[in-house]
C-alpha cells in the first residue's frame, strides 16, 4: 500500500513539473504574436514607403498638368488674339450693304470723290474760270453775259454729276441768272486756304441703302508753315438716280 502510494506521488510530481515547463518555453504563443506584430510593422512600413513612392509620380503628374493647363491658356489667347485679328480684316472686306463694294473698297473710292468735290466746288464756286464771259455784256454789277450756255441748268450739270442736287440745289442761287433769255454769271475769283495740306478718309461711319457717312481727316499747317495740326470732318454719298454722289461736305480750303 505505501508502495502504491509513492508511485502515485511520484506520477503527481510529473505531472507539476512537466505543466511548469510548459509556461516557460521559448516557443510560447507570447513570443508567436510578438513576432507576428513584428512582422505586421515591417510590412505597414514597407506599404507607407511604396506608397510614398507612388505619390511621387502623382506629384509630376500633376506639375505636368497644371504646365500642360498653361500651356493651353496661351494657346487659347494666341487663338483669341489671331480670331481678333482675322474679324478686323474680315470687316474690311465684307460688302457693304447691297452696294457691291467693300468697306476698304469705299475708304478708297470715297477718298476719290472728296477729293474731285473740292475741286468741282471750288472752281466752279469761287473761280471764273469753268465759264466764258462777255464782260461787255452786264445785266447787275458783276453779272456778265456767259456765252457758252443758255441756262442754269445746262451749264451746272457737270457740278451735279459730282454734287446730289438734294443737298447742292441751292449752290449757285448767287452765283447764277437767267435774265432776257441769257445766262449770266457773277464773275470774280478768291483765294484758297494756304495753309491746307491735303484730305485721307479714314473710316466709313454708317451706311444705309441710300446714303454713307465717312470720316476724314484734314491736315493744316501753321502759318509758319511748321507747325501741323489735323482736324476730323464728316462728309456723306447719297445715291441719287442709281448713282453716288457727294452730299454732306464742307470745302476745306
């Protein structure tokens, strides 16, 4: 019986120590998920520098967008300012109304008839010279006998193939008479403006079916003759009897 006793001891101890070595063996599940942690951190670090690394490319992408965004911005304004200049041009050339010109063809015509009105109305206006006179032939003081037309009309029909009668019919009330079946025409000359140096039509101002505004620059010296200064005045075409004719204007010299 004691026999039996000892032995059952001896297996209880057994037991004791083996349970006791069991708690301290190195290969524990404690050290298990230490490593495991461990091993977790290594790989969220190697996941954060991948990352990283991948952010930088993102980071050129995005500077070669916003140069790319740039460069489009100037390509746009380029394109706005070449459009810009391209509808300049185009308006130069698009017709004007139904008149069959351009507005670059009317700055040139138009700069024609200013210049073939002034001097239509200033020879026939201030100049005796567009008639021929009998001076021994007066009809008032000043009045002589004009011997290569009959009537008013006849002999201002050149003036009004340049002038529209709607706004020019009263240019020679003073200067014309028809008395005792003759023409008589007050004879006497002026002088012009010394100082005037010349006319450019520089712009069309509106245009309607029957009538054009331009503008016109004229260019007058001081009378020192240096000293230049240039003024704006209007003048306009009427179409009258299907034809273009001077209308408002003003002798500049």
């Amino acid at each position: 019986m004691k026999r039996f006793q000892r032995i059952l001891l001896t297996a209880g101890l057994l037991v004791s120590l083996s349970g006791c070595d069991a708690i301290s063996d190195p290969s524990s599940d404690i050290p298990e998920q230490i490593a495991v942690a461990d091993s977790t951190t290594e790989s969220s670090d190697a996941e954060t520098a991948e990352a990283v690394t991948e952010s930088e490319p993102s980071l050129a992408e995005t500077e070669f967008a916003s140069e790319s965004t740039s460069t489009k911005t100037t390509l746009l304004s380029e394109t706005v300012s070449t459009t810009e200049t391209t509808t300049t041009i185009a308006n130069a050339d698009a017709l004007v109304g139904d008149t069959g010109l351009t507005t670059s063809e009317w700055l040139e015509k138009a700069q024609e008839l200013y210049e073939t009105a002034a001097k239509t109305m200033f020879q026939y206006c201030c100049t005796s010279q567009m008639f021929q006179y009998d001076f021994s032939d007066s009809n008032q003081p000043n009045y002589y006998h004009i011997t290569d037309y009959d009537t008013i009309a006849d002999a201002t029909e050149p003036y009004y193939e340049v002038f529209s009668r709607k706004s020019h019919s009263g240019d020679f009330d003073s200067l014309l008479l028809e008395a005792d079946g003759k023409l008589y025409g007050l004879a006497g000359d002026r002088g012009s403006d010394i100082t005037y140096q010349g006319a450019t039509v520089t712009a069309l101002e509106s245009a309607t079916e029957d009538t054009l505004t331009f503008t016109v620059a004229l260019t007058y010296t001081g009378t020192d003759g240096e000293d230049t200064t240039t003024k704006n005045d209007s003048f306009s075409l009427y179409l009258e009897d299907g034809v273009w004719k001077v209308d408002t204007f003003t002798l500049p010299y």
